[in-house]
C-alpha cells in the first residue's frame, strides 16, 4: 500500500511516575529536580504511555487526523512489544514495516512527572534499521529520534529520497541526530523538505548564540531544508517558508497544562499532516499548534490528540490575535 504518511523512528513504553514530594532547584543556570536522597520517596500514581515516542507519536497524529499513516521501528519480541503492535494498530497506524528482533526487548522509559513537566530516564536499545525490501515510495518520510547505532541508516534515508524526488522528507531530528552534527548528515539536511527544532536546538546544530530567531531560520535553510520551523515554548513558532518569515502565536492552554510532554511533536507531526493535505506551510503549522495546547490537557503524548474535524471547530473559536504575522 503507498501511504500518505510514514514516521522513521525508535518507540516506547513511558511510565509516567507522577512525584510530589519534589521541587525544582536552579544550579547554575540549570534547572534540576531534586528529591531527597538515599529515602523512600512517595508517588502518587504511574500511567503508562504505550508506543509513544516521536515517531509513534507523529504517525498516530497523521492517523488521527485522516492520513494513511505507517511506522517504520523494530520492537522486541516481548509483551511489551506487542502492546506496542496492539496499539498502534488501535490507532490505526500501519504495522506493515514494524520489524520484531528476537532476544531484544523493547524500550521502555521511566518520566518523573512533576508539575507539567518531566523529566525523562531513557535506554536506547540497540537494533538493526534499514528500509523494508517491499518500501513502497510513500508521499512523505518523517524522520525522527534515532539512537547513534542507526547512524549509518540515515544516509540510506537520504539517497532514498534523493532517487525518489516523488517522496517529500520531514526532518524533526532528536538528541544524538543533533549531537552528530549537520556536517556528518549533510546528506540528509540536502534532501530535507521541512525542518523542525527549537531554538535551543537551532543555536546548537549552528553551533551559535545567536538570539535572533529569523537568522536561526535562515541558518539552517542554508544546510538544505526548503522550509525551516523553529519553535519557542511559550513565545510561539516560527517559520520560513516560500512566502517568507512568519511567527504563529501559542495557542492559549484551555486549562492549566497537565503535562507538556508531546507538544513538540504534535506541533511538527500535525502541520506535515496538513500541508500533505494541501494547506500552505505557515496555515498548517497553526493547525500544528492547536493540535500542540490539546496535547498539554493530558498525560503522554496521544492521549489528547484532535482529529481533523476537532481541529477545525478549534480554528473556529480562536481568539483574534492568534494570526500568522510576518517577522
């Protein structure tokens, strides 16, 4: 089947461990979360998050809002890898190119959730990545969180693309893709459609300090992406696209923000959904950013997201200054 949409990228399982007994502290320019050490700390519940991570969480979004939607990742041959099957498969996420490696167990992170945020205890399993023998050119790749032992891969993704020019590439890189460097992915910035970081993450693939965001843009265009979005917690998102530089406001929280795990991916995941859909760039990236204040009203990343239609009725309601302007 050619698919609209098919995310590349490591799942797994987030048990969220919601904490009270905490607080944050602030050492040295650095916010830290601090519980008392060597003593029995209570919490008041554990939510697991199943076949969350960006990747899931894209291909879920793109499937939500009425895409085709695929996944290529491994998973091992545990329960926990077919809980992960059983619910993407409930979301109606393709499991055609999800690869099973016998002897591996899936991954499974641990979030301390305090307040909205969190903060994540990861371990990367190590498994084998290369695209499936029957990959049919989908209309568009979403590349995401990679460990470093899939480096190889990602130039395997990049001339893919190169002698497919039909398949359009979604680049929202992770840790170790921006850890590695833009230089050794140059490749794959230079077939990248649409590009998706935060600022933080911006000034360090540039290797800069520089506070501008509309330069950040322009920085990282010139690696190769076409259309660059670089996001900025609550100040908003920006983008640089064909019609030139915009910034899209927050969308303002409903309600207090239960957990901010997910917006990111959200905000990127849904603006490709709707630029697939034929809406220009700086149009869907609002669609983005609604999808992003509903994610925040619950705990993980899939729980709150919208379909099309509430996606709409959302749009509809919105207040007067959350417009598009240009920088």
């Amino acid at each position: 089947m050619k698919y609209d949409f098919v995310a590349i990228g490591d799942i797994t399982t987030d048990a969220f461990i919601k904490l009270k007994d905490a607080e944050e502290l602030l050492n040295h320019g650095t916010r830290e979360l601090c519980v008392r050490f060597a003593d029995k700390v209570p919490f008041e519940e554990v939510i697991e998050c199943v076949a969350v991570g960006n990747a899931g969480n894209a291909a879920v979004a793109a499937a939500k809002v009425g895409l085709p939607s695929a996944l290529i990742t491994r998973i091992g041959d545990d329960q926990n890898g077919k809980n992960c099957m059983e619910e993407l498969r409930k979301k109606n996420v393709a499991g055609d190119y999800i690869g099973v490696e016998p002897g591996h167990p899936t991954n499974y992170h641990y979030v301390l959730w305090f307040g909205a945020e969190r903060t994540i205890l990861v371990k990367q399993n190590k498994f084998s990545y290369a695209l499936p023998k029957d990959f049919e050119a989908p209309k568009w790749i979403y590349l995401t969180s990679l460990g470093e032992y899939a480096k190889d891969f990602h130039h395997e993704i990049a001339a893919f693309c190169k002698a497919h020019p039909e398949t359009k590439l979604a680049f929202q890189p992770g840790t170790f893709q921006i850890k590695i460097g833009a230089d050794e992915l140059k490749d794959l910035y230079a077939v990248t459609e649409i590009f998706f970081c935060n600022k933080e993450e911006a000034q360090k693939i540039l290797n800069s300090t520089e506070e501008d965001v509309k330069k950040l843009m322009e920085g990282i265009r010139a690696l190769g992406p076409k259309i660059v979005v670089v996001t900025d917690g609550p100040n908003g998102s920006n983008i640089l696209d064909e019609t030139g530089a915009w910034h899209v406001p927050m969308y303002p929280d409903p309600a207090p923000p239960v957990s901010r795990t997910g917006a990111g991916d959200a905000t990127a995941s849904t603006t490709v959904a709707y630029i697939i859909k034929g809406m220009t760039a700086h149009d869907a990236l609002m669609r983005g950013t609604i999808n992003a204040a509903s994610v925040v009203q619950g705990v993980g990343a899939q729980t709150k997201l919208l379909s099309d239609t509430e996606i709409e009725e959302w749009y509809a309601k919105r207040p007067a200054d959350f417009v598009a302007t240009p920088l």
